[in-house]
C-alpha cells in the first residue's frame, strides 16, 4: 500500500497516464490518414479484370466488393462492369451461386472516356473514316499507337475553346455593354463604329468556329468498334478516349506507368464527367488561393484588433466584454458566418460595389455574387479570434523590459510598438495565422453559401487582365469531397475520389502550414530565442 | 560636453544640501549638515537636483522629501536595502515612473535647467538627454548594429554614414568595439552577459546624453564582467553625468564621488563616498556599510 502511494506521488503514474493518452491521440491521427490513404491511393492502381460466367451470360469487370450470406441474403460479389452507356450503371452485385469460376482474359481492357464513365471489354476493330484498317490484337495495337496523337489533337481543341473563343466571348460581352451604354446616350456615330467592331470580331470568332469544327471533324475521324463481354458493340471515336488500359495483359511496370498518369491527371486536369472523374486542380487551386487571401486579410485585422485590446485600450470591463465576446465568435458555428457572409458582403457590399462601379452589366451581378473575395472575407471573420487571441498572448510576452528600454530611449509608445514589441511578438501572430489557415482551409459550410461552386468555368487567377479575379467563383476541396461523395448521380463511383481528394486537402493544410511554420522558425532564429 | 545651463556656476558653499526638516525625519536621530565638498568635482555646475521630491503609488507613499545634487561629470550612487526606494528616485529622474498606473508626484526634479515635472515638459525629449541602462541587460532583439542605432533610428536618421560613425563611437564609448567589429549584423541576442550589459550602455551613449541613470548594472554579472563596467564608469565619467545605484557596497566605494544612502524611502545621508564609507555621519549608515543590517 504505502508503495502504491510512494509511487502515486512520485508522479510515475502520471507520466503512464499521459504517455497513453498521447499515443491514444497519435494512433487515431494515424489510422486517420491511414485509412484515407489506402482508400484512395490503391484507386488508381490497373486492377484486374475478371470475366465469370452466370445464368444471365458472362459479367467482365473489376471486383469491389463481396457480401457474405447473411440469413435470406445470399452471398454476393461487386463488380464494376462499367459501360454506363450500355447498361445503365457501373456496378453490378452479381450471387455467388451459379457463379462459373474467375476467368482473367488477356485480351479485355478497361477504356477511360470522356464520356459515359469508362468501357470495359474488347476492342474489335479500329476504322478510319468508316473504312476497317484494322481487327483484333492489331486494332488494339494500332489503337494504342495512335492514341498519343488523339490525346494531343483534343487537348489542342480545348485549349482553342477556353484561350481563344473565350477570349473572343469577353470582347463581345464587353462591346455589347458599350453599345447599351451609348443606346441610352443616343449616340448613332459610336453605335455604328461598335457594329464594326462586332462584325470584325464575329468575323474572327466564325473563323475560330470553322477552325475548331474542322479539327473535331478529324478528330471524329478515327473509331474504335468495342464489344462487350456479353456481346453488343459499341463504337467510340478514339478522340473521346482518355487511357486504354489492358490490365490483364500489363507487367507491374506498365501498371506503374498507368498509376502515375492518372495520379498525375488527377491532380493536374480539369474534373470531368460532373467532377465524377478527371482531376481536381481547380479545387486544389481554389483552396489555396482562398486560404492565401484569407490570411492577408486576416492578419492584419487580427493584428490591429490585439494591439488595440492589449496596448492602447483601457484596462476595464469594456475590454473584457469585448475579449469575452472575440472568444465567444470562435464559438458561432460556421454557417452563420456563412449566412452573415450571404447577407452582408454578398447582397449588401457586392450589391452595392455593382451599383457604383458595374452598374452597366446589372443585371448580371458582378460582386453582388458569390466570389473568391467574400468567402475569404468571411473566413477571416471567421478565424480573427483566433489571430486576436495569438496576437495578446505574443505581445503580452513581450518582456517588459525591452519596452522600457525602448521608452528611455526617447521612443514614443507608438514607436515602441512598432519597431520593438510587434518584431518580437512575430512569431506568436504566426502561430495565431497558423492556427488560422488549419481551421479555415478545412472549412466548408460558409463557403458554399459566399462563392465555391461545383464546377468553375475560370480560375481565379489567370492570364487576362487584370490577373487576379477576386469577383470570380471558385472550386474547393472541402465542397468538391461533399458534392462528389453525396451529390452526384454516380456516387458509388466516385468513393474513392472521395477519399482522395481528402487526402489532397490534408496535404494542403499540412504544406500551407508548414510553410507558416518555417517562416516562424526563421523568424525565431533572427530573433534569438522567443518563448513563442 | 556643453549643456544650456543659463544659470552662473556656483559656489561650492552653495553646493550644500539644505539641512533638512527634522520634524520629517525619524524621530531616532537628527540628520547632520552633509557638505558636498569633493575638490574635484566642486568646480562642476549642479546637472541633477531633486527638491523636496514626495512619491506616491496609490495612498503608499514611497519616497520622502528627498532633497538631492548631483554634480557635473561625477558619479553618484545611491545605496540602502531592498525597498528603500532608490530606484524609484532614479526612475524619477527620466520619468519612467510615468509608465506604472497610480502614481503621484510632488516636488521638483531639475535637469540642468529644465523642470523635469513641468507640464511643458517633453518627455520624449526629456529621455534623450538622460539614458538609462537596467538591472538585466535588454538588448533588443535585432542585430548589435540596430541595437546601437535604435536611438538615433528612432529620431529619424536615415543616414549610414552617421549611424555607421555613432555606432562605432558608442562602441567604442563602451568599450565593446573590439569585440564586435567584425559581426555587427549578428544578434545581440547572441553575446555574453557582460558584453549584452556593455551593448546596453552604447546602446544609451548613441544618442549623447547628458545623465546616464544605472540601476544596479551590475547586478547579473560575473565579477570579471562587472571589472569591465566599473572601468567604464569611471571612463565616462569624463564626459557624463551618472547615478548609479547598487546593492554592492564595494562598487558604490570603488567608482561613486558621491554616495546617497536611503532607508525607508527616506534620504539618510550624502556626501563624498570617501568620508561616507570611513566616517560615516549618521549611525545609521555606518550599521548599513559595516552589514549590521540590510
């Protein structure tokens, strides 16, 4: 008994106790991102290909899932047959009785397209222009050359349809505000200078129009015959194909090959197919441009807002109303932030903004929308208290003795600050912006109400004047995991980019902040050594 | 160094602390006429008196009718225990009292020929001509150059050249210039104890004050580090003014002219540190430097 107590008070035990509790904490992180991790990263490996045979005729896809027999249930196996087009759905939970044994044919691949989800079964022939050129394993072959080429052609039709003829739409749009401005004005000369201009720019915009319509022509130009497994063809220009992927007949270095590529485009390329497939850098873009704006408007509200508090205000209940108040707005749930967001910058700021500024475009709203600009403002509303809070505590540490240095040197209260007290407390803001970017980048209520969409049809930032967008819409990873797990059609699907986009916004979070980290780090070593 | 102190040198006989109240005095003992009679520093106008100075924070009332001089180009220090209120008399003299809430002054503290409490008073302006240097050295924490560079930085100058020049000569002033030529962009975080406490003191010579207040400089040193700075304040003396206080019977004796004693926030005794420490005036004083108390 009396070693017990020894111990107990010795501490021993609570050193046990929190030592637990700590790898407690780390095992659920770690089966946290763990679990993200295999979910999502195995998604892009070539999975095989199995062909069965069952009463219905022979089912050829990838295995996902198996039901055990549970009562009246028989077991069941998930295939994912693909071929939306042809049967109406991807999966197919097929019953194990009567099931013919697992065959892996050599000859069967999985084809990514831009429509209709991807096509599993066998290539028949390959044509140019209606006429064969190929059959069988030489049609495969020959598709798969040409492939890269097809690849290259749509990409350049992309690039026309979004650089030029956009181009083009936004100077029309903009000719066709001057024209109602000088309507309203009367003007006969300038309105006939305008339809000039328009008719020259139509003129360009036609020409784009034929240029693009001859290349989709050729593009259209080479077609694959395909064939399922149980039988009806299919035929599919080679233009819409993304990958061709014969799983089954590939060496791991070829799976390798395919893995990286689809990694890379899912990171890299646009979303198709309602965000369903493709990839995800406009939300990743979205995200952390939304985060960098938030922390430069953040910051300095934060700032301002501490110094005040902790410098200048005058000690009393006021000030701590106000503290308790700054402590209570972390607390507000973020969809209110969204909502005052919707109803205070959206409507009443943007809406006014339109009213100065863009009136000639109403009533298309310009600011008086959603945008990029008013979600991270109201996410710097939404995380100021945490930058407050940071920045009191930094300051207050400032030791008190550098500041009468300061003060018996001659230095005004307002120099002091600046150069003495606000250098030292630098570090401590950043732990407060640090703090701020882990809960704003994760945040996702407030933002679809002030500006994230589904699908964004310009970034915000890009090479037209004047660069940055900040009226624009925007894509974002925390929306886009919402919206493609729970709110596309196809849902069962797009799992697994549910997964990985997850871990695309962890990885965000995590290098933006230890971007904010090291800045303090080297920030810390100027300094020498603050507590902070 | 030249100050704008209109008023006629005095005479020596003039330099004597008025014989104070004996009804403010503890009733133990009647305070004797203290001459301020160094040979060597008597030809030096008054820099720094203090009349009839009262001192309260809140209702406490910390310092007593403190009628102090000090005299030109010399060293004062003020000695007694802990809580006696000699650095508050010092901090009296720069204002820097001004910062703690609650606090009430009467009297007069004259610099020169400046009323140092007088509303129109700058205090800004006032701090410039008496530096400070601390208990704990605290340098800033930026580069030894900005350090040095902060008090004229703060007045506005722009200039490399000058500040370049002020650096090295309040270096030099404190004797640090040899040790830190070659890194002046490396923190001052960055130095020895001694040396951050020496930085401190360029730090305060940079903007060519008049008075250089200490309060206790030495207390965080080793005794070699503490050797440096005694040195230096008797090097300094030439130009500055200094008050001093210390904790450290032995400094007060190795580098102070003058020596104030004080207990209970009352000034006991003043006068040359030399007759102070071998025939002391009031019995007090002498149980206090012989360390029957305190």
């Amino acid at each position: 008994m009396s070693r017990l107590t020894d111990r107990f008070r010795q501490g021993g035990v609570f050193v046990w106790f929190s030592g637990t509790l700590l790898a407690f904490c780390l095992a659920m992180i770690l089966s946290l991102v763990g679990f993200i991790v295999s979910k999502g990263m195995g998604y892009f490996w070539p999975a095989t290909l199995v062909q069965v045979q069952t009463p219905d005729g022979p089912v050829l896809g990838e295995i996902t899932g198996h039901e055990p027999a549970r009562g009246e249930e028989t077991e069941k196996v998930q295939f994912r047959v693909g071929n939306r087009d042809i049967y109406g759905q991807d999966f197919r939970w097929v019953p194990a009785q009567g099931m013919g044994s697992p065959e892996q044919p050599k000859d069967v691949l999985l084809i990514e397209r831009l429509e209709y989800g991807p096509f599993i079964g066998r290539v028949a022939s390959l044509s140019h222009e209606g006429q064969v050129v190929a059959t069988g394993p030489q049609a495969l072959a020959e598709a798969m050359k040409r492939l890269p080429e097809a690849n290259r052609q749509r990409h350049q039709i992309q690039s026309i349809e979004k650089g030029r003829v956009g181009e083009l739409n936004r100077r029309i749009e903009k000719l066709r505000l001057a024209r109602r401005k000088l309507e309203a004005k009367g003007d006969q000369a300038g309105l006939q200078a305008l339809d000039a201009k328009t008719a020259e720019i139509q003129a360009t915009y036609d020409q784009v129009q034929a240029s693009l319509e001859q290349a989709r022509t050729e593009a259209r130009a080479w077609t694959l015959n395909l064939q399922t497994a149980d039988g009806q063809d299919k035929e599919w220009p080679l233009g819409s194909v993304v990958r061709m992927v014969p799983a089954n007949a590939m060496g791991t270095f070829d799976k390798l090959g395919v893995y990286l590529s689809r990694l890379w485009e899912f990171v890299a390329d646009d979303p198709r197919e309602s965000n369903t497939e493709g990839g995800i850098f406009p939300a990743i873009f979205g995200t952390v441009m939304m985060v960098l704006v938030m922390s430069v408007l953040v910051v300095p509200l934060g700032v301002i807002t501490a110094l005040y508090l902790r410098e200048y205000a005058k000690q009393g209940w006021l000030v701590r109303a106000v503290r308790v108040a700054v402590n209570n707005l972390a607390g507000v749930p973020s969809i209110v932030f969204g909502v005052f967001g919707l109803g205070f910058f959206v409507y009443g700021l943007g809406g006014t903004i339109d009213k100065l500024f863009f009136s000639d475009s109403l009533p298309t709203p310009t600011y008086g929308t959603g945008g990029i600009l008013w979600a991270s403002l109201t996410l710097a509303l939404l995380t100021v208290p945490v930058v407050i809070v940071a920045t009191e505590e930094a300051l207050g540490a400032v030791p008190r003795s550098q500041r009468e240095a300061s003060l018996a040197m001659g230095a005004t209260k307002w120099q002091t600050l600046w150069k003495v007290v606000l250098p030292s407390a630098t570090p401590g803001i950043l732990t407060g912006l640090i703090l701020a970017i882990a809960r704003g980048a994760g945040e996702v209520a407030p933002l679809m109400l002030t500006g994230v969409v589904k699908l964004a049809p310009a970034m915000p930032l890009d090479g037209t004047f004047p660069f940055f967008h900040l009226d624009r819409k925007f894509m974002h990873l925390g929306f886009h995991i919402y919206d493609v797990g729970f709110q596309s059609p196809n849902s069962e699907a797009a799992k697994p980019m549910v997964f990985m986009a997850s871990l695309l916004l962890l990885i965000v979070v995590v290098v933006l902040n230890l971007f904010a980290l090291n800045l303090r780090r080297k920030l810390r070593k100027r300094l020498g050594g603050s507590t902070f | 160094m030249e100050i704008d102190d209109p008023r006629p040198v005095p005479e020596p006989a003039q330099l004597q602390v008025p014989p104070p109240e004996t009804g403010m005095r503890a009733a133990s003992f009647v305070k004797p006429d203290l001459p301020l009679t160094d040979p060597a520093v008597l030809t030096s106008p008054t820099m720094v008196q203090v009349e009839r100075l009262n001192l309260y924070y809140g209702s406490k009332q910390a310092l007593f009718d403190v009628d102090l001089k000090v005299a030109r180009n010399s060293v004062m220090s003020f000695i007694g225990p802990s809580g006696c209120g000699k650095s508050t008399l010092l901090r009296c003299l720069n204002r820097m009292n001004d910062l703690i809430d609650d606090v009430r002054i009467e009297g007069r503290v004259l610099m020169g020929a400046t009323d140092i409490y007088a509303p129109e008073t700058d205090v800004i302006a006032l701090r410039k001509r008496a530096g400070m240097v601390f208990q704990k050295s605290n340098p800033f924490p930026k580069s030894i150059f900005e350090n040095v560079a902060y008090g004229l930085r703060i007045q506005g100058e722009g200039d490399r050249t000058i500040l370049e020049e002020a650096v090295e000569r309040s270096l030099k002033g404190a004797g640090l210039w040899e040790e830190v030529k070659d890194r002046l962009k490396d923190s001052a975080q960055g130095l020895s104890g001694g040396q951050q406490q020496r930085l401190c003191i360029a730090r305060a010579l940079a903007v060519r004050p008049e008075v250089i207040l200490m309060d206790e400089p030495c207390s965080a040193l080793d005794p070699i580090a503490t050797a440096r700075v005694e040195e230096l304040i008797l090097e300094l003396k030439r130009e500055f003014t200094i008050v001093i206080v210390t904790h450290n019977m032995q400094q007060a004796a190795r580098v102070s002219d003058h020596t104030a004693f004080f207990w209970m926030g009352k000034l006991i005794e003043t006068g040359l540190t030399e007759k102070m420490f071998t025939n002391p005036g009031h019995r007090m004083t002498e149980d206090y430097i012989t360390g029957r108390f305190g």
